[in-house]
C-alpha cells in the first residue's frame, strides 16, 4: 500500500512520528512536507498529499495539521476524496469499514502520539466492508455533482 503524507507546521513532529511507524511497518510512503515548523498554509500541502491519492499514485493518504481540521476541510474538497478526521481507534475503524475514507486526519495539538499511532494502524489495517455502504457512497459520489439523482 502506498501512502501519500503530508503536515502543516503544527502537525510536522507528529508526522515525523507516523514516518518512523510507518518505515518500522514497512509501508511505502512519500512526504509531501512541510520539512519543518515554519508556519504554512495548511490547504496547501492538503491539496499536495490529497491530489496524489485523487490521481491513483497513492492508496492512502494521512494529514495532520493542529486539530486535523482544516486539512480534512480542504481535501474534501476534491473529488473523490473522502477523508476522515479521526480522534480515537473506533471512528478510524468505521471510517474504513463504512465509509471507505482514503484519506485520515489527525489532530497533533489535540491527541498524543500513542494514540495517534494506533489510529494510524487501524486506518490501514481495516478493509471497506462494502455491501450496503456500496449504495451510500455512490449517493457521496453523486452529491459532488450537486444532486441526489
Ligand atoms: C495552525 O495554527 C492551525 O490553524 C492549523 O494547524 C489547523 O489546526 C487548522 O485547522
């Protein structure tokens, strides 16, 4: 599985975090950045990470910013982006179960580093259950075109 990364200045050590959990793992990664705390603007490097996962290049993509907020708002905006801002292991595990989100969110100023990390590993560990989820993310994908029909 490939993973696309990316943080804003709040969120950089947590993901220099979720690098080192991901090498010991073994997943394949790319670090769309920020490279340290300077302060940036956090659509920017969401829309990096995000639009890589739009175009197929990765399976997966994880954002953290200060709440994991404002980087969840800015790639949902993309189409056939479905990230999902989690806080804790059971909203990761449905998100995947039920939602089928390809992209997570994290809060580096909100939760601490072993609970984001178990998050991390539920995220990529759950499969999308299909079924009757199928249906409700077709309405999903609908509502990006502005209609239900
Ligand atoms: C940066 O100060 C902060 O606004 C950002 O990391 C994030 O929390 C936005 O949603």
């Amino acid at each position: 599985m490939r993973i696309s990364l990316a943080s804003d200045h709040a969120g950089f050590t947590l993901k220099e975090k979720i690098k080192e959990h991901l090498q010991e793992n073994k997943y394949f990664y790319h670090d769309f950045g920020t490279f340290d705390e300077e302060p940036v603007d956090y659509p920017d490097l969401a829309y990096l990470a995000a639009s890589a996962v739009q175009k197929g290049e990765y399976e997966r993509g994880i954002l953290v910013c200060g709440t994991g907020i404002g980087v969840c708002i800015a790639a949902n905006k993309l189409q056939g982006i479905r990230a999902a801002h989690c806080g804790e292991s059971y909203s990761a595990r449905c998100s995947r179960e039920h939602n089928d989100a390809n992209i997570l969110t994290l809060g580096a100023r909100v939760i601490g580093v072993g609970i984001a990390l178990e998050i991390v590993r539920v995220f990529l560990e759950t499969p999308f259950a299909g079924g009757r989820h199928l249906l409700r993310l077709e309405k999903i994908s609908r509502l990006e075109k502005s209609t239900l029909s």
